[in-house]
C-alpha cells in the first residue's frame, strides 16, 4: 500500500519557534506539495516541488520555508511560528507520469500558542 | 472570481436518497479532474477521477461539462457511510486546484 507519511499527528508550539513538518513518500513520485487546511478556507498550497533540490511557491508562501534533499523527503519549516500559522497541515505526491491524483498524509494538526 | 467553487452545504439528506453536487472552475486550460473524500480530522482520500465522457462506480457518478466549466457528482441510494466532505479538484498539469468542499450528512 503506497503511503505518504508526515512526522507528526500533532504539534503544539510557542510563538517564535523554528518549526519542522516532516513528510516521506514511498511511491518514487516526483511531485510534492505542502497544504494547509482552515475551515471555509479550504486547500491552500504552500509550497511544491517537482524535483529534488527543486521548489516553487504556492499561493500562500509568507512565514514558510522548503526544503527536498532527497526525493523521498519533503520538509516544511515555519521560520517563526506565528498564531495565525495554526492549521492543519497536509503534505501530498504525486506521479508526473500518471496524473491517478495525489496521495495526501494523514495531516498534521499544528497549533502555535 | 474563485478558481474553484463549490456550494458548501451542508447537505443533509435520509438513508437511500439521490444527491447530487456541482463545482465550477473558472480556468479552461484546466486539464484533469477529481472528486475526493474527506472524513472528518482525515486526509482528503481520492473517490473517482472525472472523465469528458462521463463515469460511473457504483451507486457514484461523475460527469464534465467542459463548455459551462463545471463537474458534477451524483451519489445514489446514500448510505450512512456517505457522510463526508467532498472536494472538486482540477489540475493543471501537475499543480492540482481544490475546492472548499460540500459537506454531506446521511441520516438514518
């Protein structure tokens, strides 16, 4: 079963902290993108990368950095967390050969206090 | 304009009824399109792609009206278990666009 794994279920951090949203896929797919999820707001893309070393800006980029060293591995960092950077956070891939959709993470619900 | 619109509900319905969403998308260059599934505290699940000619599983259907820019989903005989928020997504290319999602309660 193909899967997309992000590190955490649940975060809860200070303002002001360096924070790391981990996310590993297991299917070789070159696509990789970072969401964040707020009721009524719907999917926000925040970053995606199409390769490794490779990134690009979603719609919503402000207070986020990325980073992919490996292809498996795509990295989410809020440089300094702020209370309006609580979310849910959602990590997906997806295959540029066969466009089957992504295959998201089980999330990772980050509240910043 | 949104990129993607969909009427949020909520759509509460009984046991064995017949409903139906819509979702517009306002860039025609878009290429694929998706219907997706998201309990609620889980991640969006993909429930069928959408094709041109229209497409079936099960007791779902999917249709694309690429002139109006819409798509639609059709749920029939709900099921309790139908209780969900489903998500229109369009795709250029690689980068896929989703809606805000309908939301559906099945009630017994």
């Amino acid at each position: 079963d193909v899967k997309v794994t992000q590190s955490s279920r649940y975060l809860v951090k200070r303002t002001g902290e360096k924070v790391f949203l981990e996310c590993v896929q297991d299917m070789d797919h070159e696509n990789m993108f970072w969401y964040r999820q707020d009721p009524g707001l719907g999917l926000r893309l925040i970053y995606f990368s199409y390769d490794v070393k490779m990134k690009e800006k979603g719609d919503i980029p402000e207070g986020y950095s990325v980073s992919r060293e490996k292809k498996e591995r795509f990295s989410l960092i809020l440089e300094s967390a702020s209370t309006n950077q609580t979310s849910m956070y959602l990590c997906a891939s997806s295959s540029t050969v066969a466009n089957y959709g992504y295959t998201f993470g089980s999330g990772t619900r980050l509240t910043v206090v | 304009r949104k990129e993607v619109e969909q009427d949020p509900g909520p759509f509460n319905v009984p046991e064995g009824a017949t409903v139906a969403f819509n979702c517009t998308y306002s860039n025609s260059a878009s290429q694929s399109f998706f219907w997706y599934r998201q309990d609620c505290r889980k991640e969006p699940k993909l429930l069928m792609s959408v094709y041109s000619s229209g497409n079936e599983d099960g007791r779902f259907t999917a249709q694309l009206n690429r002139a109006s820019q819409y798509i639609s989903l059709l749920i029939r005989d709900s099921k309790l278990s139908d209780s969900a928020t489903y998500l229109c997504v369009f795709s250029l290319r690689n980068d896929m666009r989703f809606g805000a999602g309908t939301r559906l309660t099945v009630k017994p």
